[in-house]
C-alpha cells in the first residue's frame, strides 16, 4: 500500500531524512517511534506531501507522489492524517468540520456529506456533540472528532502523527480506544507515538528512527522480545521507556 524509497530531505544544509526505505502493506498496523528530533514525524508527513523530498520517492496504492500528473489533493483525500493538535476549525461547528472537505475536495453534494460526517461522528461516539463548537469540546474529544473527519473521506491509508501527545492522560485512552477498533477493522495505518503499550498491542511492525534514519523495522514481538538483537541506540531507548 504504501512504498518509502531511498527518501532523502533536508532543512537548508541539515538532513532530517537519510536514505529511507520501508514497506507498508494493505492492513497492516507500523508504528514509527524514536527519540525527540529523530525525523519520525517528517516521515509521516512526506507519505502525503505536506512535506516535500529532494531524494528518493513516495507510491501509495501504485500512485508516485513525485509524478507531476498526481494530484496531490485528491491523493491526500484517501490518506487520512490525524495531526498532534486536532487542527479543527474553531469557527465552524462539528458538522461542518465534518463536511467541508468532503464538498471542497470530493464534491459531495451537502446533503450526502452530512449523513457520511455523522456516521463517522457516531462511529467515534460523539454523534451527540454535532453541533458543537470545537471550543466546547475536552481534548480527546476534539481528537476523535479529527479521525472521525478523516475517515468520513473514505481513506485507504491512515497517519497519525503524535495523536495523544497533547491530551491529559485521562483523554489518551478513548482516541487510543478509537485507533484499535480501526485496526480491528483491518485500516492500513502508519502511526507515530509515544504509547508503547499501544505499540505493542496492536502494531504489526515496528520502525525506530534516530538522526534520520531507520535504524530498526521489525515485527512488534521482535522490537520488544528480542532486546538483545536490537541496535545499541534502540536498546538504549527501549531501557528508559519501559523500566517504569
């Protein structure tokens, strides 16, 4: 579903992404984690084109990013992102947040967009919140009402990009609750996050980052069982995240 090709990026003279190359396959569950500063979320970010690459290149579901005759928005329309900080629209209420791309970007007469929204709405368990004003809303709420929009795009790929790293820690486990019955369900996700006990129970992959590169992509049950086989630089980080 998803091919990372040898991708390189840079910031002026420094290089944020170094020669990255992965693989995501059609239902598969990969979490992307690392230290601050490693490139994960810019990795996450080029998958859809919010941030450009100078090497390499990007295919999802056989469509090249790089090639001139994609259309960037109507690709990003199926590769739904979930950002750290919800990115609502403050002015605009729920439904409407719900239905705006859907008309701007698919064409979706109102009406039909509506009925999609709300049923995305409902899915998450807001549905009686539609016609409130993301002001109104607690964090994780604002959070799931981000999926709920994403999905309401009918995607077949999802990013989340640090998507519980804003919220108060009560907040965290209904959008963690949310993202495993999306991979229940079988959606193709890339998923960057601090949460190792999500990590490990429903990613199918692991890739670690560190300095812009990929330094591990490995099955889950090998990251976490098999420490040993594991780069000193991933040792390092798995001993302080998990020794509380």
């Amino acid at each position: 579903m998803i091919q990372i090709n040898n991708i390189g990026k840079w910031y002026g003279n420094f290089q944020v992404l170094d020669g990255c190359t992965t693989r995501v396959r059609k239902g598969e569950v990969v979490v992307v984690c690392g230290p601050s500063g490693s490139g994960k979320s810019t990795l996450i970010k080029t998958v859809n084109a919010l941030e450009p690459i100078q090497q390499g290149d990007i295919v999802i579901d056989g469509i090249a990013i790089s090639d001139r005759k994609t259309r960037l928005p109507r690709l990003r329309a199926q590769v739904g992102m979930v950002f750290q900080h919800f990115e609502l629209f403050p002015h605009l209420n729920v439904t409407e947040n719900l239905t705006l791309a859907q008309v701007k970007v698919l064409g979706r007469d109102t009406g039909e967009a509506r009925e999609r929204g709300l049923r995305m709405l409902d899915r998450v368990g807001l549905l009686a919140h539609k016609d409130k004003f993301p002001g109104q809303l607690s964090g994780g709420q604002q959070q799931r009402v981000a999926i709920a929009r994403a999905l309401a795009m009918d995607p077949i790929v999802m990013l989340f990009d640090e998507p519980t790293s804003a919220l108060d820690p009560e907040m965290v486990g209904e959008v963690l609750d949310v993202m495993v019955q999306l991979a229940d369900e079988g959606m193709t996700m890339m998923c960057v996050t601090h949460e190792m006990g999500f990590a490990k129970r429903v990613s199918d992959r692991v890739i670690f980052m560190d300095q812009g590169k990929i330094v591990e992509d490995c099955p889950t049950t090998d990251f976490f069982g098999e420490s040993e086989a594991r780069s000193p630089r991933a040792k390092e980080f798995l001993s302080k995240i998990l020794q509380h």
